[in-house]
C-alpha cells in the first residue's frame, strides 16, 4: 500500500529539552495531564525551589554583617562563584546524572525585561504543572545546617529570608514561603520568627533537616512555644549529605541520596516522639518534607515495637509513636510508586486523605507531577483533591479560589512548540 | 498517545537519505508524538510518551550504555565504564533510560517504551499510525 502523503503542516518537528528550554516547553506533557485529569481542581505545591545560585548575588548583597558581606562578594567575584560562602561541594552534586537530566540547574530563556528570571521560571512552572500556588524553598542552603561556622548560617539566613520575602514575594500572590531558620543558633531562630511570624506571605517556618543537632534540645523550647504561639506550622526539610561517616560508605550519588533524605527526618520524628514534644508543644504543627512517604509505616511499626518494651524510657508519652505520627503532615515527594499494594497501605497508616500534601520539588531532577497523585488507582476523587490542594489550604489557611490559568489556556501561549 | 478507535495509516516523514544523517527526529503528526531513531543501518520508532510518568521521552538525550566492567576470573570491578557501540534514549523528566534498539529499560525489562511500526517505502521513511 502507498503510504499517505500528508500535508507538511500538520508534521511539525519538536525539540530537545535541555538546558535553554522555556519551562512551559519541558512541562508541556503535566499540562496536558492537567487538562485531562484536575484542570478543576484546586493544587497546591508545597515544595519547590529556588536555584538560589543564579541570583546569589542578590542574596548576598542583603548580608547585614558587613564582614561576611565583603567576604561573600569578593567569593563570588573570584573562585568560589555562584556557591560563595556555602558548603555544598559542586564535584560531588551529581544531580543531573553526567547531564542526562537538564531542569535542575536550567537558565529561564525568554524573560522579559524588566521581570525577575527566578519569579518568571516559578510562574511559569505553576502554570504549566496547573498549581494554584506554590510554596518555594532553597536549594543550595539545604545543606548548611552542616556548615562549620554557625554565624555564616545565621548571616545566610537573614539574607536569604529578606530577598524571599521582601523581594520575590511581593511580586505575585501564588507564591508562597517558609522562613529558613538557621537551626543551629537558637537565638537567631527566634529572632526570625519574631520578625515573620505575622508577615503575609510567609505559611510557616523551616529547619533543614540535615544537621547534627538534638531538636528535643531545651535550647529550642522558647522558639517551638513561640512557633505554637504563631499558629504557622514547622517543617523539617530534608536532604543528603555525603560527608556524614555512614553515608561515605556509600559510592553511588543514588544509594547515598536514596537514604539520606529519609535518615535525618527519621532521626528527628524519633527524638520529638520519645522526648514527648506533641505533649509539651500540642498545638505546634509539623510537617515533614521531602523524604517520600516508605519510611513513614518502618517507622511507626519500629517506634511502636521499641516503646511497647521500654516504655521508661518515653514516660512523657500517652499514645503509640504511629498515632502521634498520624497526626503530623508530611509532603508526597518523592513519592515511591513501584509497588502500589505498598503505597495503598502506607497511605492508610499515614492517614494521607487529610495529612498528605501534594509537592512536586520541581526543578530538582527527582521531582513529580501532579499527576503522581491523580494516577492512583486506590484514591477515591475527594482523597485526590484533599492532597492535591484542600489538606494544605487547611493547614495554611489559603484561599481556594481559583488562581491557575485553565490548561488549555498554557497550551495555547506555546503553539508548536512542545 | 494513541487516538483510540482511529484505524491504522501509513505517513511518511520524509527520505530515509535525508532522515539518517540525524540520530534521531522526534515529530508530532497531527497530535501524536513519535520519536525516530536511525542507527548505523537501523531504524526505530517509539511513541514519545515515558511509561514512567507519561513524559516526552524522545525529547531527552541519547547516550552511551553505562557497565559495569567486571573481571570474570576474579570478580574484581575496576568501575564504570561507557559502552560507545550502544544507544541509549534518556527520558528528559527523570532519567528513565531505554535501549534505542530494543526499547527496554537498562535495569528492569519490564519497563518498555511503546514501538511505532517504521519501514523503508521507496526510499521513503514510513511510520505505522494507530
Ligand atoms: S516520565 Fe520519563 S523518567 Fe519519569
């Protein structure tokens, strides 16, 4: 049979997705899964990021200490570059597997002038994944609770929270922030919740899980009563770090990744629980973020096991390690999918129709789609758009109008071009 | 993505001659998105949807298979090293990677990418539509 020849119009080439893509282009496939499936629904992301290193400039030139300030300009000019005065280590960030994955670390193409090329990428993300908001985070600061010198974190902080606040913010109501709180000096802590606790744009507070730091600690107890006092949740961010002793057995960026971002929140659920802090702090709120949801039920079933038989050691306690644990949010990234009996039950345990929260962690390469969610074969329509959107608005207080484009509106600003 | 109830045509894409000097050229014909692979005198075509998360997964790099060198006498592994005489397709979203030839995963061949029937039609570069 003689093949069709058919009109040249209707054949269009399409590119590859790099590092110069125009987001709208890489994300094109989770609109069309949006215009399929929840172009109705109200989505709430609650962690994504910020490639602070291309506007690291910015955040320094808001160093208050003039010392580190000078110091983190003359970096920035010389060696050092985009990560002045961090201790992320470029040579082992192996993200973007050898370059095979090309968002994470991507430039925005096509900002136009006069726009904020963080605040354009971010909007366009939103729109393209169909968000009604977005909650954003740092990237490269994920690391510094592990930083040597605690005042580099706490002058980081300042600046970073100050450039967040005061600068991207403002400039479109979906976007939404947590206030990084530099852990490792209490005082400052308190200092930042204090400062943001009735600012209009900040949901909540965050500490980057990766550190060395007991957060049962007294040290912290004035800061949690002041958090509690608040009303805004506390989230612990995880993330990895390949200096730590256990983790350097590890010779592959996967494996090291795959259990260090569930080691530190697991760590630190363990200590909050065993201390007693959901009895001392009852009305503080936390959240645990991006460290996928398989630990949640090896914890709970480990906690449980461990108290029932050594019950002096949690005497502050009055129920089981799992039902505090049911109580507390967590974030759905990166959210294991290979074995969806597991999923099922996990999400029965966690209780995730009311205490999961949709996050896409987008740029980063192990980012996920709304469609993660919408996908689930086991989810009834309502527990969809409670994790998606509805859980959040309730624990943050957001206004469920409407605020994302419709899908096919986003489709039809890139003819052609995805 | 497959328009159900369509019966199946034959399109040509264009001569084989002009096609096989790229790697690969990932086309949307009226709304259905193919990726098609030329290699040494090989060609494929997968549909541009990742089985992963439906991502464009033609639209990723291409790149050498990764090994394992291992040392049969011994057991030893001196490392990884790249396999330049294979093809790999990497799903731009998160790095699924798929034989260019076979369309399998590299770890778990269960994992497949969706074949597109591709010919050669007097000279000519014929894709199978459904
Ligand atoms: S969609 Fe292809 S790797 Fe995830």
């Amino acid at each position: 049979m003689r093949p069709t020849q058919l009109d040249k119009a209707r054949i269009r080439e399409l590119e590859e997705i790099g590092t110069r893509s125009d987001t709208r282009d890489v994300l094109a496939r989770a609109t069309m899964q949006a215009k399929r499936d929840y172009d109705d629904y109200f989505v709430v992301d609650i962690d994504a990021h910020v490639s602070e290193d291309h506007f690291w400039g910015e955040v320094i030139e808001l160093i208050d200490n003039e010392y580190l300030r000078d110091l983190g300009q003359s970096q920035l000019r010389s060696f050092a570059g985009n990560n002045a005065l961090l201790n992320i280590v470029p040579g082992l960030s192996h993200q973007s597997v050898g370059g095979r994955i090309t968002h994470q670390g991507r430039r925005e193409p096509d900002v136009p002038q006069g726009e904020h090329p963080f605040v354009v990428a971010a909007q366009r993300s939103m729109d393209a994944m169909g968000l009604d908001y977005q909650i954003v985070f740092p990237s490269a600061m994920l690391l510094l609770g592990m930083h040597p010198q605690d005042e580099v974190e706490v002058a980081l902080a300042r600046a970073f929270n100050r450039w967040t606040v005061e600068r991207i913010l403002p400039m479109d109501e979906r976007l939404k922030a947590f206030v990084y709180l530099p852990f490792n000096t209490p005082e400052a802590c308190e200092a930042l919740v204090a400062q943001y606790a009735d600012a209009k744009d900040v949901i909540g507070f965050t500490v980057c899980s990766t550190r060395n730091n007991a957060i049962h600690a007294d040290c912290y107890a004035r800061l949690y009563a002041m958090i509690e006092e608040s009303g805004k949740p506390l989230a612990f961010h995880s993330g990895y770090h390949w200096g730590d002793p256990s983790f350097a057995q590890l010779n592959r960026f996967a494996t090291m990744h795959a259990l260090s971002f569930t080691h530190y929140n697991q760590i630190h659920v363990s200590n909050w629980l065993f201390n007693a802090m959901p009895e001392r702090f009852p009305k503080l709120k936390m959240l645990w973020v991006e460290s996928g949801l398989a630990w949640i039920p090896f914890l709970m079933q480990r906690l449980d096991h461990e108290v029932l038989m050594r019950p002096s050691e949690a005497p502050g306690m009055k129920r089981l390690p799992s039902e505090y644990m049911a109580e507390m949010w967590y974030t759905s990234q990166p959210m294991e999918r290979t074995n969806m009996e597991l999923l099922e039950a996990t999400m029965k345990v966690m209780k995730a129709e009311t205490q999961l929260l949709y996050s896409s962690d987008w740029p980063h390469w192990d980012w996920d789609a709304p469609s993660v969610i919408t996908t689930l074969p086991f989810l009834s329509d309502q527990a969809k758009r409670n994790i998606l959107g509805l859980n959040a608005a309730r624990l943050f207080n957001l206004d469920i109008k409407p605020k994302k484009p419709r899908a096919d509106a986003v489709l039809a600003t890139r003819p052609g071009r995805s | 993505m497959t328009k159900a109830n369509t019966p199946p045509r034959q399109v040509s894409i264009g001569t084989y001659e002009g096609l096989r000097t790229k790697e690969r050229v990932v086309l949307d014909i009226d709304g259905q998105s193919v990726g098609v692979y030329f290699l040494g005198d090989e060609i494929r075509a997968w549909h541009n949807t990742c089985p992963h998360s439906g991502g464009p997964v033609c639209q990723g790099k291409t790149v050498a298979r990764t090994l394992q060198a291992v040392d049969a006498a011994t057991g030893k592994s001196p490392g990884l090293t790249l396999d330049r005489s294979s093809r790999m397709i990497v799903c731009p979203w998160h790095g699924f990677e798929f034989d260019l030839l076979t369309g399998i995963h590299a770890v778990d061949t269960k994992t497949r990418l969706r074949p597109v029937p591709v010919a050669v039609v007097d000279g000519d570069v014929v894709l199978t539509l459904g």
